[in-house]
C-alpha cells in the first residue's frame, strides 16, 4: 500500500514539475480572486500583473463572477483597461454568473458602451438572455441607453425578440420608460430599424396603445406615423 501512495505521489509531483516546464501555472486561488477583486475596481495594472503571474481568466468568485464581469460591473469607464486586458488574455465575454448575467448582457443592460463594443468584437452570442429571457437590446431600451441602442441595432440581434414577461424591446421602451426625449428616441430608432410595431404584450395591448394610455403623445406620434395601431 506505501509503495503505492509512494509511486501516485511521485507521478503527481512528476506531473507538476512537467506542467511548470512548459509554463503552465498551477491554479492559485488567493491569485484568481485577487484577479477578480483587482478588475472590480478597475486596476489594470493589478490585472496585468496578476495575469503575468498565472492568474486564471476563467475562475469566479462566490457569486460565480469571472474578473471580466467584475470589470463590467465597476462605474462607467472604470473597468474598460482591465477588461481590455482580460480579453486579450482570453477571458469569455458569454460566462454568466448565477444570476445569468455575462460580461456582454450587463454592460448592454447597464450602458458599459466601451466594454460592450470590446465584447461584440470578440465573440458576443447576440442571442444569448438574461434572467428575464432578454436579449441585451431589451434592457438596453427599458433602461434608456440610446447609444446602446444604437450600437446593437448596428447587430444582428433580434429586434423583435420576447421575452419572459411577454415584451419586446419596442414595448419595454414605452412600458418601462418614463416617456421623455430619451425613450421616445430610443423608440424612433427601434422604428427606423424595422421593429415589428403590430406585436402586442400578453394583454393584446400594442405599443401604440400603451404609448397613449400613459399620455405619452411623442411616442405616440412616433409610432402613429410609422403605421402601428
């Protein structure tokens, strides 16, 4: 039996000694979640050096965030090097957390422009969804994210796409919104990009109806010049 352990130690060793020569870095925990910590705060020169190191671009913390989602989630413009970096190192911009959030659907929902364009160039799945079962466009609209609106309208992301409470892009932008300069844009470029205007909530209730019971004549108009009913 020691003979045995003796023999299956000397191979692990071996193996390991194997993998340092090529290169190859253990896994260190303690360095993953200084990586993770590091991109939350947007220190790209603690993610340079972490990666350096061997830190792994693949390991999540306790609420299964990788360090490019971390980076995602700092302020606007925080994160945008060290997520830089970690994509160049090959991180994933499609690994979502446990709540179904990935590094492309929060920076689309949250307006992370600069992350969001970095992760349509590298491999955004355009039809992935979040909790909701939206597409990144959806949350994009409901939250008011002109310019991210316009940068996934640039996609082939499905414009008409439904999600879990029965809303498209196009009727969370009059549902969710407040109705103002911003929404109403965001429905005239939904407009201008094809939005199927005919489709209606649950309820049977189109967007030009709801856009009308909540007093909202720009939208209104918007939407009435374009043919919806």
């Amino acid at each position: 039996m020691a003979a045995a352990l003796t023999t299956v130690m000397r191979a692990v060793l071996s193996t390991a000694l194997f993998l340092c020569a090529l290169g190859v870095a253990m896994a260190d925990p303690k360095a993953d979640q200084a990586l993770i910590d590091a991109a939350g705060r947007g220190d790209a020169a603690a993610v340079q050096r972490l990666l350096g190191e061997g830190a792994s671009v693949a390991a999540r913390d306790g609420q299964g965030r990788t360090a490019l989602l971390a980076a995602t989630h700092a302020p606007p413009g925080v994160g945008t090097e060290a997520a830089r970096l970690l994509i160049a190192a090959g991180a994933d911009v499609n690994a979502k957390d446990r709540i179904e959030d990935s590094p492309y659907l929060y920076a689309a929902a949250e307006g992370r422009n600069d992350i969001l364009k970095l992760t349509l160039a590298n491999g955004a799945d355009l039809a992935s969804t979040n909790r909701y079962g939206g597409t990144g466009l959806i949350p994009a609209a409901h939250h008011g994210h002109l310019e991210t609106v316009r940068i996934l309208l640039g996609t082939k992301i499905d414009k008409d796409h439904v999600n879990k409470l029965g809303w498209t892009a196009l009727l969370e932008a009059v549902v969710l919104g407040d109705g103002g300069p911003v929404h109403t844009e965001i429905v005239r470029e939904l407009v201008r990009a094809g939005a199927d205007l005919t489709i209606a909530d649950r309820d049977g209730v189109t967007p030009l109806v709801h856009a009308r019971r909540r007093g909202y004549a720009a939208m209104a108009t918007v939407l009435a010049a374009a043919g919806a009913r």
